[in-house]
C-alpha cells in the first residue's frame, strides 16, 4: 500500500498532526512503515513521534535498518527506551544485531534489567541460528492441568505472547511434552485433563539448528510456530512463521545475487532491504571479484580462437554463427543449474540423485539440441551451404548437451564440498559454455571441412 493510498500528503505539509495520527491509527503498522521510508527524514520523525507508544513499535519492527538507525540517533534517550522496550524479543535482538555497534551499546544502556539479559541470550547464539530469532513469550500448560484453567492461564499471560494458537505442554521441570492447537483446548470440556488429549506428538527445533531448517520444517509440518528446546529438552522459546517468512526473503534474495555472480553479506546489502541506501562502493565491492575472474576464464576462449585461426580466415562464414552457438549453450547451462540449485534448496532432491537426474537431462538436452541444430541448419544452409549447415547442426547438438550436463552437475558439486550451490552462478556456466563452444565448434568444423 503506497503513502498516497493512506494518508492525504496535504495533512502533513499543514502539519495537522492530530489528523495525521487518527488517520495512520486506522492503517496497519506495515504500511505505516512504507509511508515513513518514503518522507523526507524531519517529516518521518515527527509523524513517527506523535504515533501511540506501542503502535510506534510495531512500526518500528518494519522498518529498515538504516530508518532504525536514524531514527534512534534523533529521539531522546526515553523516547528510545520506551519504544525499544515495546518490540517483542526476536525483533529486539534483530534489531541489535543489524546496528552499528556505537549506537547498539548506547540502546542496550538504556535497557532495564530483564530485559537486558533477554537480549544477551539471544545474541549469545550463532548469527543464523534459531536462538537469534526465537522469543521467549509463549503460553504452557501441565498435562495434569484442566482445560478450564489452561484457558485462564491463556487469558491471564497470553497477552504478551507472540502467539497464542498453540499451546505447550511441559512438565514442572519445563521439559516440552507436547504441542496443542488452541482449537482442540477450546472444544474440549472444561474439566477435561490436558493430558486426556494430547497425542505426544511434536516436531521441536534446537536453539543452534539454521533458520533454514526451520524455515523447511515449519512448511513441511504446515505449522504457525516451532518450539525450540536445550540440551535436555527443556522448552527455552519458539520461532513463528512471521519471522521465519523474513528469513525466506533474505535467503532467495542471495541466492538471486549469487546466481548473477554478485557476492553477498547479509550485513549489508541484504540487510537493508533497499538498494538506494547501499553506497556506490559497496556495490562496486559486491559486483567486480567475479567480473575480474571471469576475465581471466574467458581468456582461454581467445586462446581457442587463436589456436583456430587458420580455419576462421579461410571460412570467415563460421564467424556469424558463433555467438548464436556459445550463447545457446549458455543458456541451457544455467537452465538446468536453476533447476537444480532449486531442487537442491527446497530439499526436493538429495546428493544421491545425481545420476538419476543426469540421466534425466541427458535425454532433456538431447532432445532441445536436436530441436534447436534443425532450425541452426535450416539457417546455416542458407547462409554459407552444406558444410556450414553439417558443422552449425552437430555444434549445437554437442553444445546444448555438454551445457546442461555441466549446469545439473555444478551445484551437487559444490553441494558435495560443502560450498553454496548458488555459486555455480550463471556467469561461471555462461564462461565455460564459451570456452567449450569455441573447441567444440572449429574441432567439428575441420573435421567436417576434410569431406568438403
């Protein structure tokens, strides 16, 4: 929802600003946020200052990392705390691991004591691991509980839980039982004993297993949120979906980088979630190691050429078909290293398909290098005669076919070392389709040129 859609920009520049917090009252915190991102910086702060203390912080939660930066560094050192004191435990901790670490440290200060030794667990775990994203306000009961006071407790304490569609089922020890949909507690008789339905079936996350994972697990079950337990089972948070929904974004954004050759941190371009707050130099940083490398791959092409130079003067005709041959082969390539690479991510496919895969793409690129070498016939026969026609036909059987399979098999290579898939970027397909396509090309071409 665009700023104009919510709010009459007049509002703002009259500065009514009682008009302007009734109207963005009645909007949700999202698009709040989206209004603000798009203000000029004094504007955003006002609008930002006369919000509700608690719809300030939801709003807060969307916003950037260089608008919460900005923003903290303007309001007074109250004003800070009581919105930082409002964001539920896993925003609090994104919030603290995406700040500088001068501004971070004036924010913890202003932290009361509880709280600041909430924040210093989650940050104790790994950058991308559950325990940075999980939250410790959550609703339990006991297996020897009624339904009756389950439902009170949820009335009582499920007010500052990040969700109250599940409910957890833990001994006096608080070692996690079983998980139980709202749902059935509510259609259940109140003098019916927790235990009386609980199925002690449960999936549960440890707080240093991926978020990846988790990101997997939660679709795979179709669940709202995943308890996350210690050592010994103990139930110490869980993750929610909203949350894990974000990490999705993060990952698919660089794997998307990664595919077009562009290194990535989360720290910074990722982080941001808008590339216009990214400087030009760490843009050139992020985009010129593979370009330098790929100069030096696709040395080895002019290398080629020059060790065919002799066929390429006496038949200058193979020349116009050369950047349909290598750019077909590189397209295939990072066809299939899409395909894979997806599979590979989403888990539908495991290093032991392989071959079977293979195999599969080995007919695949059989049959598109036979479609496309008749069309590259028809065309070479027209432009240059037989021979032409014979070398560009076979050129692009041998192309479509050796790019594909080197595309399938790039990312279970680099999934076999333990390196990210989305490495076998398209820029390193399209290099190696080049290099290949040039032998490929003029070693047919002599051979089919002896018969003519």
């Amino acid at each position: 929802m665009a700023e104009e859609q919510i709010i009459d920009q007049t509002l703002i520049k009259e500065h009514n600003w009682r008009e302007v917090r009734k109207v963005l009252e009645r909007n949700p915190p999202p698009a709040v946020a989206d209004l603000l991102m798009h203000l000029d910086k004094s504007a955003a702060l006002i609008v930002f200052k006369i919000l509700p203390r608690e719809f300030a912080a939801e709003v807060f939660a969307y916003l950037d990392p260089a608008q919460k930066d900005a923003f903290l560094s303007c309001l007074s050192d109250k004003e800070a705390q009581q919105i930082i004191s409002e964001l539920t435990p896993d925003d609090r901790t994104e919030l603290f691991s995406e700040l500088p670490a001068e501004v971070t440290r004036r924010v913890l200060q202003l932290l009361p004591p509880q709280d600041f030794k909430e924040v210093s667990l989650l940050l104790g775990y790994p950058e991308h691991s559950v325990g940075r994203m999980m939250t410790p306000n959550y609703v339990i009961c006991q297996p020897d509980w009624t339904v009756a006071k389950t439902l009170r407790n949820i009335r009582e304490k499920g007010k500052d839980s990040e969700t109250i569609n599940m409910v957890y089922v833990v001994d006096e020890q608080g070692h996690l039982l079983d998980d139980i949909k709202l749902r059935r507690i509510i259609m259940s008789q109140p003098k019916t004993r927790i235990k009386k339905i609980c199925d002690n079936t449960f999936v549960s996350l440890s707080a240093f297993d991926d978020q990846e994972s988790a990101l997997q697990m939660i679709k795979k079950y179709d669940l709202i949120a995943l308890p996350v337990v210690d050592s010994k089972g103990i139930l110490i948070g869980i993750v929610t979906i909203d949350d894990l929904m974000d990490v999705q974004d993060v990952h698919v954004t660089e794997d998307i980088y990664k595919g077009a050759g562009i290194q990535v941190q989360t720290t910074d371009l990722l982080a941001t979630g808008n590339i216009k707050t990214v400087s030009v130099r760490l843009l050139y940083q992020h985009r010129i190691g593979w370009l330098v490398s790929l100069v030096f791959m696709n040395l080895f092409s002019g290398a080629a050429l020059a060790h065919f130079s002799g066929v390429i003067q006496k038949h200058i005709v193979l020349v116009f078909f050369l950047p349909l041959l290598i750019g077909s082969g590189g397209n295939s390539g990072s066809q299939a290293a899409t395909l894979a690479i997806r599979s590979l991510a989403t888990g539908d496919v495991k290093l032991s398909d392989w071959f079977k895969l293979l195999y599969k793409e080995l007919l695949v690129a059989a049959l598109l290098g036979l479609t496309m070498a008749v069309m590259v016939y028809i065309i070479g026969y027209m432009r240059g005669g037989l021979a032409v026609a014979l070398i560009t036909f076979l050129t692009m059987i041998g192309i479509i076919v050796l790019s594909s399979l080197i595309g399938i098999s790039l990312p279970f290579i680099f999934t076999k070392f333990k390196l990210d898939p989305a490495t076998a970027s398209s820029p390193i397909i399209a290099s190696l389709a080049d290099i290949m396509g040039v032998v490929i090309y003029f070693s047919i071409a002599l051979g089919v040129l002896k018969f003519f």
